[in-house]
C-alpha cells in the first residue's frame, strides 16, 4: 500500500466585490465563505494601496494631533525679535524719541522758554517772539513838572516794582504815574538817578507779581545784531520795532538835570531828548552841563517817548536802554520822524549802576 501525501489545499480568495458607495475605505465585509476580508483598496473604490491608520483612534481623551506651525511663522517671530533686540542696541535715544513724541504735559511746551533764552519755542528768534515775551516787562513813563508832562518808557527788573529808565524822562518831575503792558496805572517815586550815565531808577507803589525783564550782556554784541526796540513813541504804549546793532562804544553827550535847575527844561516832547554826536548837535541845545557816555548805536526805529525803554538781543535779553534819537524837524518845527539813528546806554553799564540808584545816587 503505498502512502499517499495530502497536498495542502491553497487557500481561496474570492473576488473583491465592487465598490459600494457609503462603504468606508477600510470597513471590513464578510464573504460568502465567512471569511472576513479587509479591503487593500486605495482612494475610496479606485484601486491601489493605503495603508491602514495605526494607533488608537482619537478620542476625547486623546484628541487629534494639532499640526505644528509653519516653518514660516516662527522664522517671522524670530526677526520680530532681532528687531526689537536691534532697536534697544541702538541705546536709549531710540526709546527717548518715542517717549517724547509720546508724551504728555510734562514734556517742553511751546508756551515753555528754551533753554538759555526768555522766548518761548514757537518764537525763538523772532521779532513776534521777543515783542511777546518781553513786552510785559515794558512800561509807559508820564512824568509832570512845572514845564508840562512828558512821556518816556521803563524797563521792570523786580518782581515789586523796581523800574529802570533814563533820568532825564523824571528829571525835575513832581508826580511819576507808570502804565503797565496790560493798562494798569501805578503812582511811582524815584529811588536815585545817576546824571552822569542818565540812568533812573524809581518804583512802583502798591505793586507785586510783575513780570521782570531778563538782562543780558552787552559785551557779547556785535554789529550786525538783530535787536528789537520795545517803548512807547509819542504815548503809543507798547511799540515794537526792530533793526540791527549799527555801531558799538558810540560817544553820545545829553545834558544833565543841572540845567533845568530855573525850570528851564532842555526836554521837548516833540523832539526827542537834545543830544551831540561828532561835535554836531541833534533835537536843540543840549545847554551847558552835559555829559558823555559809550553807547550802542542802532538803526531799529526810535521816535520821542522810546526813551528808557529796552533794546532787545533774539533771545529776548536786555542790552541796552534807549536813551537818545536824531528826529529831524521841518522848517516849522514839526516832528519829522526817526532815520534810523538811536542810541542806546549798554544794559552792562546799567548793572554796574544798580547798587548805587539803589543807594539814591549813581558812581
């Protein structure tokens, strides 16, 4: 009998049945046989391999994987951060800027006075600058004696009161009234008077809170300087005018109050203040008492009534009081107006004088 070996019997696939439509991709289905087959079919139907999804389904407890951030993103956040690492490089200027062009109230002001000067931002260095800053601090003179009133100018230099102006606006005056910039009227006395430099120095009664000028140096002019000239020309309070520094240590002679001693007062309103320059005299006889001072001499408008009032550097500085002014006069007697020659007494001069006007007489 001879042994018979059983061949194994090769297993049998059945067909893939066609696709159906609503079936999942990897649902499995049962043959006929009972054998249960798992489709290997690519995109849902068509044919082709797709691997099965591995590891456990998502659940609420294990959701999907959130997919990472473009590669994009992130390289942007990190030249954001160069950036900004970049900027604090820099220094604090960067960061400075921004907080000033940020900031509020507590930062300069246009109302504020750059450093160094009496005028505010908006008007550094200009004629609307200076006259705003300074006119406050320039007053109108009306001084009455036994020959009439005139009408000079002062400048404040307290807070109180304190005025300086020429001595020949108060000479032999028996009442002193004093305007202010904004129309105020004040009774004043005289403190002292140096006729030597025709310099005054008198005070306002009853006055506190005034704004003071800022007086500056006139060593450090120069020809060619902007000025502004700020009086009150023929009673018209408050006039600005502005020009250059013409000249520098010009040798100006007024009379003194020595001769008005018999009433017989050398100052005309209509005229101006007499004065001699180069031997030539200008405004009448300047009689026989006189004296001579270094003066600042500019072409900035000066008219009777300028007199003691302030010529003004660009920074609103004091440098000097208007003191004398040629007024060329027709043939019947009438004001002509200015031709651009004034003079002024150095502001330096007027402080060197300030402790002994204080003390009733000048050095």
């Amino acid at each position: 009998m001879t042994d018979h070996q059983e061949q194994p019997q090769q297993p049998y696939y059945p067909p893939r049945p066609p696709y159906e439509p609503g079936r999942a991709p990897y649902e499995p289905f049962t043959t006929e046989h009972g054998t249960t087959i798992r489709p290997s079919g690519g995109h849902a139907g068509h044919g082709g391999h797709v691997p099965p999804p591995t590891g456990p389904a998502p659940t609420a407890a294990f959701p999907a994987p959130v997919p990472a951030p473009r590669r994009r993103a992130k390289r942007g956040v990190g030249l954001m951060a160069a950036v900004a690492i970049a900027a604090a490089a820099i220094g604090g200027g960067t960061a400075t800027l921004v907080q000033e062009l940020t900031a509020g109230p507590a930062t300069t002001s246009a109302s504020s006075p750059v450093a160094g000067t009496n005028v505010a931002a908006r008007g550094a260095g200009t004629v609307a600058g200076v006259a705003e800053a300074v006119s406050p601090s320039i007053v109108e003179i009306s001084a009455a004696s036994n020959s009439g009133k005139s009408t000079g100018s002062g400048v404040i230099i307290t807070s109180d009161g304190e005025i300086v102006t020429n001595n020949h606006v108060i000479s032999g005056a028996s009442e002193i009234t004093v305007r202010l910039d904004d129309g105020r009227t004040y009774p004043a006395e005289v403190v002292g008077t140096d006729p030597d430099k025709d310099l005054a120095l008198i005070e306002l009664k009853g006055a506190s809170g005034l704004k003071a000028a800022s007086l500056g140096s006139s060593k450090d002019v120069k020809v060619g300087d902007e000025v502004v000239a700020i009086g009150s020309p023929e009673g018209l309070t408050g006039t600005v005018t502005s020009g250059i520094v013409s000249a520098l240590d010009r040798d100006v002679t007024v009379a003194k109050d020595e001769d008005q001693g018999q009433g017989q007062r050398q100052y005309d309103p209509r005229q101006g203040w007499p004065f001699e320059f180069g031997g030539q005299q200008f405004n009448g006889d300047t009689g026989s008492s006189k004296t001579t001072y270094k003066a600042l001499q500019t072409d900035a408008s000066l008219n009777p009534g300028n007199s003691g009032g302030a010529l003004i550097n660009m920074n609103g500085e004091i440098i000097g009081i208007n003191s004398a002014m040629y007024s060329p006069s027709s043939s019947n007697g009438s004001t002509a107006g200015s031709v651009g020659l004034g003079f002024a007494i150095p502001i330096d001069t007027v402080k060197a004088d300030l402790d002994d006007l204080r003390s009733g007489g000048g050095n």
